[in-house]
C-alpha cells in the first residue's frame, strides 16, 4: 500500500525551528522514516561522541527544501552529510540570542556604546523645570526588565552629562528640588555619576545712573561644570559658560574653590563617596540664589569680562 503524500506547511526560519523541527518529524514518519525524525540520532558513544542514522539524498532534499534561503547561507558548506547533522546545525543557528548569555564584561562594552547621548540629559522633575526646558526620559535600554536596568543604570549615568537648573524666579527650591531629584530620580546611582552641569542663576550687578551705587538688574544663568574624578582626583567644579558678556566674579569663583576642598574633604574624611556629589550639588544652588533682604547677592557675583572706561556709559544697555 502506497504511503500517503504529506507536505510541509512550515518555512524554517531563525525563530521556529520547534514548530518546524515538529512538522518535519511528522512528515517523516508519515513517509515510513522515523528514522530521520528529529534529532535522527542513531547513539552516543563512551566518550559522548553521537552517531546519526544514514540518510538519503531525498531526506536530505525535504529538509533543505523547507529551509529558508538566508538561513541556508549560514550552513556550513563543509557539514557533515546527513539530516541528523544538519538538525543539530539548524538548532545551533536557530538558537534565540539572549543578552545575558553574554559574559558581564560584553555586556558593559554594549551598553557603554549604547548609552551616551547626543545632549546633555535633563533630569529635573517637571514642577521644577523652567518653561522651554526638555525633560528627557531614561534610555530604553533602562526600561526592559529589572535585571538589564540594574545593570545599565550605572553606565548610563557615568558615560552622560546631566543638567540641573535652579531657577529663583519660578519658585525653585534649590534644596527640596536637589533632594527630590536624588532619591526620586538618581536613587542610588548618584555615585555612578561623572559629569554634571548645574545652571544657577547669579544676579547681575548694574551702576545707578547718578550715584553709581551697585543695584541688582536681572538675573544671568551660569553654568556650573561639576565632574567627579573618582577617588583620585575628587570632585572638580568650575565656571562653565556665562550668557552675554558677564562672568563670575574672582571672589566668586575662590567660593566655588573653597566649597569644593570642603566638600571633597568631607568625602574623604566620612568615605561619602557619591554622596559628595549631592552634597556639593545642594550647597552651590543654595549659594547661588542666596539673596539679602536688599536684594544684593550674598552668594555668587558677576562683573563685566572686560573693564569699562572712564566715561563710559555704565548703564549696561539700559
């Protein structure tokens, strides 16, 4: 009696190779050769070695057949003749990639090549963030499963520059936003972090017209570059760039000096460790709001980066 004809419905690509390797087998043992059925082993020697039952060129035809053409390029040319070996590369190629598969060590370079971001990241929360200003979100990589996140979490923040904004005019609290955005936002990776730029906003100083006393005209943004250095070299903080034609003033910039030896001695001296950053973070935007009640900055200053002349208008453009 004549065996019935049975045909594959089945395409074997990279992500079905059980629902395939299920129809084949069934094929196969429709056509009277459960022999070639997966995984078509015949046995396994003493020392592990498989043997695979012999196979025909027309067994051989049914797979490859049912093989799609881009995987059929990844077979090697010299395989072993037969549908058992062939099975067992099939299942080899087909395998899902899986992220942690990968040694800790690969995984990092992955994540520090796909981490760094084009622009600074904007991590202040939106109660706080200054009109115009973007509010970027975490990497998606950081946003899969838990155990990815842990892992990338750290990277991210060491191989980014963030930004922080204090603003006086809109009602920002230097000192409850820098806290919400540490244990709200950074938690515990605050200690991974490598650059930070931190926007203040210094009053800008202006001479009256007649009496050339010093007034307060508006408020300028400084940017203030911090970078953690490691234990090495701690943390360093500097003048990073100042709108218009206004800098911080010597004074100022010896405050930041002197804040900065504090804070890093403070770190060494408790073993702070990321914690200084925080630290350093909170007492700048403090400093650089401070205000007295006549409106004259207590905290940081500004003046001209060039000396007006004798004569001059000292108006500033008013």
């Amino acid at each position: 009696m004549p065996l019935p004809a049975v045909s594959l419905t089945v395409k074997l690509y990279e992500g079905n190779f059980d629902t395939w390797c299920k129809e084949i087998s069934g094929v196969f043992i429709a056509r009277g050769r459960p022999t070639q059925a997966y995984p078509a082993i015949s046995g396994t020697g003493k020392d592990g070695e498989v043997t695979y039952h012999k196979s025909t060129l027309g067994d051989m035809s049914l797979v490859i057949d049912s093989i799609t053409p881009n995987l059929m390029t990844r077979v090697p040319e010299d395989l072993e003749v037969g549908v058992g070996p062939l099975y067992a590369c099939l299942e080899s190629l087909c395998k899902p990639f899986r992220l942690f598969d990968l040694p800790s060590e690969l995984r990092i370079r992955i994540y520090e090549e796909a981490m760094p971001a084009t622009t600074p990241q904007h991590l202040v929360p939106a109660e706080f963030r200054a009109s115009g200003t973007s509010h970027a979100s975490f990497h998606p990589l950081t946003r899969t499963t838990r155990r990815l996140r842990a892992e990338a979490l750290p990277v991210y923040y060491a191989t980014n520059t963030f930004v922080l904004a204090a603003n006086p005019d809109e009602g920002f609290q230097a000192g409850i936003a820098s806290s919400y955005w540490v244990y709200d936002i950074v938690r515990n990776h605050v200690k991974f972090l490598k650059s930070l730029d931190v926007t203040v906003q210094v009053p800008r100083p202006l001479w009256g017209p007649e009496d050339r006393t010093l007034v307060i005209d508006r408020l300028e943004d400084v940017v203030l570059e911090i970078r953690n250095r490691g234990a090495a070299g701690g943390l360093q903080v500097k003048e990073k760039s100042v709108h218009r034609e206004y800098r911080l003033t010597a004074e100022s910039r010896e405050k930041i000096k002197v804040l900065t030896a504090k804070v890093n001695g403070e770190v060494n001296e408790h073993e702070l460790k990321g914690k200084g950053v925080v630290s350093m973070l909170q007492k700048l935007l403090l400093s650089a709001i401070k205000l007295d009640q006549w409106g004259n900055s207590s905290g940081f200053d500004l003046e001209k980066t060039e000396k007006l002349a004798a004569g001059d208008d000292l108006d500033d453009g008013q």
